[in-house]
C-alpha cells in the first residue's frame, strides 16, 4: 500500500480514513489483535495539539482493551520526551503494531488533508526536531502550509492554527481509528 491522502472536508472522510487504516494494517502481514497509538504533540500550539486531541479522544472512545493509547492532552509525548517514550514502548510492547499519529506541515493544496502511510514517520520534522523514526505505519495530519526553512516559521505556522480547524481534523481521525478497530480485518474486503 502506498500513502493516501484523504480530505477531511469530504462527506465520508472518517470512512476512508478506516478504509487507508485497515489497509495498511493488513498490508504489515502481522497480528493486528494489539496496536498502541502514538499520539505525539504539544498542548501548547493548536497546529502540534493534533495528536493530543486525537489520543484524548481515542481514550474517551470504545477501544478494544488490546489497545492502548499513549499521548493525550493529559499526558503528551512531545519533542522533550519523545526518545525516552519511544525507548520505552519498544521495551514494554516489543511485539506490538505502532501506529503514530502527528501534525505536520505540507504545501498549500495539501492542507486539511489526512496521510495514512504504512512505514515510520519522523515525528516533528515540521518543527525541525530531530527524532527518531516511529512506528510501523502512520497518520499526519496536514494542519498547515510549510513556510520557511527555519525553526521560528515553522513553529509560527503550528502556533496560529485554527483550534476549530485542528479539533475537526482530529475528530476524523479519531473516529476512523475507532472504527478500524472496532471491526475484524478480513483479506476479501481489498
């Protein structure tokens, strides 16, 4: 499976979230009974507070118990602390899917768009940190257009996003994650 890129302005846009999700889970070829979500973000900018929202919201929701969910707006996983989270879900979960869930920047056609993508992501590239790659497949959410090359623009751009806008990405997102695993992936529905 390749990237997909789902807007979320359109009218079934949670369901083809659950449609890329369910997708690139199969396409990894292991047991998908246990997942953790790796929900990375800031509570401090509206643009980097994607993966909180969608980690609180996927807290407050009806997960399989094999599934847990790690960042939430209580308890986020940002730059700070993202290598010593990361390292630590590699210990306590070895063999466990790690679905990663993010903001991110992209140019202009591209924002309001979900990007669900089998493979590690490189958390807060939009930032300009420098983390280390995460996950076996992952979901960004476009939150706002790429600006400069330098640390200040970027983290202008993830400061002055819409809440509204951000919190409508998240409920997308959250709502396609749930529905992905609230139903049994079966080889006849590709």
């Amino acid at each position: 499976m390749n990237a997909e890129y789902i807007d979320i302005s359109e009218e079934n846009a949670s369901a083809r979230v659950e449609s890329a999700i369910r997708a690139a889970l199969y396409g990894l070829g292991r047991d998908i009974s246990r997942a953790l979500v790796l929900c990375i973000g800031s509570d401090r900018a509206t643009g980097d507070a994607l993966g909180p929202l969608v980690g609180s919201r996927l807290g407050a929701g009806s997960l399989p118990k094999d599934i847990t969910v790690l960042g939430t707006l209580e308890s986020t996983v940002h730059a700070a602390n993202f290598a010593e989270a990361y390292e630590r879900i590699k210990k306590r979960h070895p063999n466990t899917i790690v679905i990663a869930v993010d903001a991110s920047l992209g140019h202009s056609g591209m924002v309001g768009s979900v990007k669900v993508s089998p493979g590690a992501m490189t958390p807060g590239a939009g930032a300009l940190n420098s983390l280390p790659p995460a996950g076996d497949m992952y979901i960004t959410g476009i939150v706002g257009k790429s600006g400069g090359s330098d640390r200040i623009s970027q983290a202008l751009t993830l400061q002055t996003t819409k809440l509204a806008f951000v919190m409508d990405m998240a409920d997308v997102i959250s709502d396609g994650l749930l529905r992905a695993f609230g139903k049994k992936l079966t080889k006849t529905e590709y």
